[in-house]
C-alpha cells in the first residue's frame, strides 16, 4: 500500500512509523516547526513533499514521550510538555521512578538518537536520515557522532531504557543504534 509519499524514503518512513503505532496522516499543506510535517494532539500530519528526515525526526518526539503524555503535544510541543511536566509534578514521584526518567529523557539530543536509530533499521541512507543542512547546517557532523556512537543523546536514550550506549552485562539491552522497543511506554 502506497501512502503518496513524493520521496520513496519518506514512504518507507511512514509506513515504518504506522507500524509501530503512531498515527500519521498524510495532509497536503501539512506544516509544523518542521515545514511538511505538524504535530498535532499526539500524532504526524504530513505533506507528501516531506523528506523522511524531518518526518523521522518529528516522531521521535512522540516515540520517547511516555503514552499517557503523547496526546498533549500539538505545535512547538512546549505547553505540551509543560502540561505533562505539571502531571508528574502532581503525582509527587521520586526522581529515579521509571516513569520520571523517561520524561527527563525527551529533549532534542535523544529525539535525533531516536530518528537516527529508526532510519537504520528501516535502511534509509545516513544522508536521508539527517541531511547535511540540518541542525543549522551541523548533519554531516551529528551523523558523525551518531554513527560512532558518540552523540549525548544515546545515553538520554539508555537512561530511559531504550539500549545501551556499549554492550553491558548488567544492562541487557539492545547496543545502539538498535532499541529495545520504539515507543516509551
């Protein structure tokens, strides 16, 4: 089944991310932070001229947000993640509960960890994944430090019990780029 991606990355990209249960749309128009993709209350509208990078990249910050908190974020995802933040607060949890470290673990480091981690193992090119442009013109770099395993946000990913950064006895978890699951629960 073809979605009517322009890109066939992108097409494999949302059928990727269709797969592991976020909802994306395909919107002609469709345009948030990143233009050609908007998020809104949880899942992906997506313009069929998106590359996969900016699509990957979007649903990352829905993959590492817990569940219950995912349907909070709509546009520049702040009131989203304030909203979700006063939740946990109220909640009074301890700060090494699961649920706390996940949300600790949802800044932009760990988003691009994620999107890079779900590009390899749906085969995109490491172009495509993160474009040389990207991250204000610092892709090829950040691809770099990705590929090598140096980048902050795989430990963010580790932290919330994606993977691993190394192999680890006492962490039996995937090594990155691989992930344990792709959406925090």
């Amino acid at each position: 089944m073809t979605l009517g991606m322009h890109c066939p990355h992108a097409e494999t990209a949302m059928q990727f991310l269709r797969s592991i249960g976020l909802v994306v749309q395909v919107e002609e128009g469709a345009s948030g932070f990143i233009e050609h993709v908007a998020v809104v209350d949880g899942g992906l509208r997506v313009d069929p001229k998106a590359p996969a990078s900016g699509l990957l990249h979007e649903a990352g910050h829905l993959a590492i947000v817990p569940t219950r908190f995912r349907h909070y974020l709509s546009g520049s995802l702040g009131e989203g993640m304030k909203r979700a933040f006063a939740e946990l607060d109220q909640l009074g949890l301890d700060p090494d509960d699961p649920l706390m470290r996940a949300m600790l673990q949802t800044s932009d480091p760990e988003v691009t960890a994620w999107a890079w981690a779900a590009g390899k193992a749906i085969g995109l090119p490491d172009q495509k994944i993160i474009q040389d442009d990207e991250y204000q013109g610092e892709g090829g770099f950040i691809r770099i430090a990705l590929g090598s395993n140096s980048y902050a946000g795989i430990n963010g990913l580790s932290h919330a019990g994606f993977c691993v950064p190394r192999q680890n006895p006492y962490r039996p978890l995937p090594v990155y780029p691989s992930l344990a699951h792709w959406l925090q629960q």
